[in-house]
C-alpha cells in the first residue's frame, strides 16, 4: 500500500486507465469508448490527461461514492462478456440515470488472461509489469484482482469517508473490493454486513483447483466479517445442494427467490433488519450479481436463470435496508452486453442495462448519502 497519497496518486495513475478503457482494444468498440469520453470530458482525444487531472480533485468531490469499473471476466467460466460490464453500464446511466452522479476513478488495467498475482510465476510477472508499467521490476501487481484490492486498500487508507462503487466483470472481483472494504471497517472499528443478491450461493471452496472465481468469493471473505451470518445473501435459486446445506456448512443466512416470492419481499427484510440490529451492524456493502433478477429482466449475463427476482423486489429489499443502515461500499457485477442467452438480440441487452442501471444509481444515490 501507498504510505503517502502522493504515492498513491501515482499508482493510481499507472495501475487505473480512463472510464471505459478496461477492455484492451485497438479498434472494437471505439466509437461506443468515444461516446462515453464525449459524455463524461466532452472531447474524444487528449482523455488521458484530464482524466488523470481528475484524479488530483478526489478530496475536493462532493461525492462519497467512487466509480471503479474492472473489466475482467478471467474468474467466470459459463458464458463470458462481462468484461464490457464496466463501459456499457457508464454509459447506461449517463443516459437513463442522469440524476446520479459519482466520482469516477476509471477502470482498472486488465490483462485479459490473468486472474490473480498467486497464480503466476516470477517471469510471467516480470513480463507483465513490462507491459503495463514499462518497468520489469515495478512493485505494481498486474492481475485485475491483486490490482483490484492493492487500489481499494489505498483508496480506504486515503480516504475513509468514501466508498467504491464497483462495476464488473464477473463476480470473482467482488473477492478484492469486499475484502478491501470489510479490512477498513474493521479497522475503523466498523461492524459489516455483506448483502449479497444473485441466483447462486458462490460459496464453492475452489472450482476445478481455482481458489478464487465467480463461484468461491463468498468463501474467502467470511474470515472478514464480525461472523459469517454477517454475509446475507438473496435470491438464490440455482444450487446443487439444499439451503439447509449452505447454512449449516458455511454460517451465513439466506433467503431463497421462492421465499421472496412465497412470503413477500417486506416480510423478508423487515426480518433482515431485525437480524442486523440485532447483530448491532453499523454500515452495510451490497454486491449485486445481475442474475439475481429474472432472466426476463436479466438474460445479457453468463449465467441467466428462471425463477427469480423481480427489480422490484430487489429494489423493495435495497430500500428498506437503506431506511435503516449506511450503505457504504457496493458493486455491479456480470452483465455481459453482447451475450444473449435468451435470443431476443439487443433487446436483451438493453433490458438488462437498464435494470441494472437502476439499481446502480440507487446503491451510488444511497453510498453518497451515507
């Protein structure tokens, strides 16, 4: 970590590129990456620089809340794309979202083949930090993992009264951004919860000898928490074994799509809240896997599922719990614009940005008036 926030500053600027750059491309995708620059700079060239002054005024924003955006779908393994997550979900809510706004850090430099420094070898390393940092020695990580938490930890240290906004990727980068999160607050003094949507438990231990994918985070950060039924998820429908499995086994708490549906989505979280004063928990973080939804809402992602979540659901859940607690951290993860599992083209697509839109701009209104 950066001791002074010169340093980091500059790691910042080596390790991070501008909004939308994430995905390494020459030519895909330039006029959708130039429509966003225009957005958010009003000019196409030169980016780099003002994006990199920007970076000097985090202090002086109004915002609490920090847009990082990580294109990297290394740690999915079903249908991939999520790695244009970040671009597309920007522009979505410049568009439809124009009332929410956030600091935007930018995206971080993804190796499209990496996952996490522990996976490689000293010479891959070397080879890597050449690429990005032009120094074979840098002290600088180069997976969007390592990366990921190295940022977030500096961002922490630098900053205590802001929060991410994580956008994905696939869901293994909520790994770093909620491990990051969960090691500040505990050194704050801070009691967290993890509130976690989406259609799978990802409490897997490894997946085919990977430790660290979109079907292990949860695992690895329950050592973080004040206790594991601190990390509540929602949602789950699609599982190999039985709830009374993952609780038993893992000590976390969930609420199955059916029992939403069955009982309400207010009975549920009035219980949740309960739970959580009970539990004295002082801030919340709220990783939201798009699948969660149904796939009638959210089918543009790698692992589309039936039977779940309305947005409104979701959103009767998010505000209830922000009613009652600060949400301090969250994160978007697995949309993949250019997949579509369900065969209905664009339509798909634009309909999965535009719920996870509005739930990004609820979770980055709500971080900003934490």
């Amino acid at each position: 970590m950066s001791n002074s926030k010169s340093q980091y500053l500059e790691k910042l600027e080596n390790c991070l590129c501008p909004p939308g750059d994430g995905v390494f491309t020459v030519n895909t995708a330039k006029e959708r990456k130039d429509a966003l620059r225009q957005k958010l700079y009003g000019q196409t060239e030169g980016v780099e620089a003002l994006w990199k002054e920007s970076l000097q005024k985090i202090d002086d924003s109004e915002h609490k809340a920090a847009i990082l955006g990580i294109s990297s779908d290394c740690g999915g393994g079903i249908l991939r794309g999520a790695n244009w997550g970040p671009l597309f979900l920007r522009s979505t809510l410049i568009e439809q979202q124009p009332q929410t706004s956030a600091f935007d850090l930018g995206d971080v430099r993804v190796i499209p083949h990496l996952l996490h420094d522990k996976y490689l070898n000293e010479g891959t390393i070397s080879n890597c930090q050449k690429a990005l940092y032009q120094d074979e020695n840098s002290d600088y990580f180069v997976a969007p993992l390592s990366i990921t938490e190295d940022v977030c930890d500096g961002f922490y240290k630098h900053y205590p009264e802001k929060g991410v906004f994580g956008i994905g990727g696939d869901h293994s980068i909520s790994y770093p951004l909620t491990k990051a999160y969960l090691k500040a607050k505990r050194e704050q003094g801070k009691r967290t919860a993890i509130i976690h949507f989406d259609a799978h438990t990802d409490l897997l231990v490894e997946r085919l000898g990977i430790d660290l994918c979109f079907g292990s985070w949860c695992t690895h950060i329950l050592e973080f928490l004040p206790a594991p039924h601190h990390l509540i998820q929602f949602g789950i429908r699609s599982s190999g074994k039985a709830k009374e499995h993952w609780e038993g086994t893992f000590g976390v708490k969930q609420h199955w799509a059916h029992e939403i549906r069955e009982q309400g989505a207010d009975a549920i979280v009035a219980g949740v809240i309960e739970q959580l004063k009970a539990d004295k928990v002082d801030e919340l973080y709220v990783s939201f896997d798009i699948d969660a939804l149904d796939e009638e809402f959210a089918a543009a992602t790698g692992t589309p599922e039936t039977g779940g979540l309305t947005p409104e659901e979701a959103l009767t859940i998010l505000k209830a719990l922000a009613k009652e607690f600060p949400i301090t951290g969250a994160d978007m993860m697995e949309i993949a614009p250019f997949t579509d599992s369900s065969l209905a083209g664009q339509s798909s697509s634009e309909t999965t940005l535009r719920e996870g839109a509005k739930i990004s701009a609820f979770l980055i209104d709500a971080m900003n008036k934490a």
